[in-house]
C-alpha cells in the first residue's frame, strides 16, 4: 500500500501519536495561505515545502519543468508561494 506522507501523518495522529502541524495545499496561493496559518499557529517564519509523491528521495531529484527539488525550505512568508510554484508548475 503507498500512502502520501500527510496520510500517514493523519493516521498516527488518530491514535495520539504527536505529530508536527502541516497542511495539504493544491496551488501556490494555497500555500501561502497554509504558511500564514501555521505562521499564526506557532509563529514560525519558515516552512518546508513538500511534494507528495510515491517515490523516495524528494529532496534529491528535480522537478523536470522548473528544476525546483521535491523539498525546499522557504525562508518567510515571501517564498512560500514561488517554492511551491516551483514544485507544483504553477
């Protein structure tokens, strides 16, 4: 069975496992506005970017369109939106 990271999360989370904040976001400008609510739930400044796919090794690999890697850091609110635009293609 393959699962996405923020499924498996979801799972333990039932069942009392402590688990860091995240959310799921489909376009750039959902990003950010996941990024503005974690910000206000723990006030964090950075944020990590992820691509939810079946494979290993996201951080290695690219994304062929924008060269972008399957998990970036962005440093503020600011580059939120261009990280996951980066891995998202959009």
């Amino acid at each position: 069975m393959n699962i996405h990271e923020y499924q498996g999360k979801s799972i333990l989370k039932s069942f009392g496992v402590a688990i860091q904040n995240g959310y799921v976001a489909d376009t750039p400008d959902a990003a950010h506005e996941v990024a503005v609510k974690l910000a206000e739930e723990t006030g964090t400044g950075w944020f990590v970017v992820k691509a939810q796919i079946h494979a290993g090794g996201r951080g290695k690999g690219t994304v062929t369109e924008t060269g972008s890697h399957g998990v970036v850091l962005a440093k503020g609110l600011d580059e939120v939106k261009g990280k996951a635009a980066g891995i998202l293609g959009g």
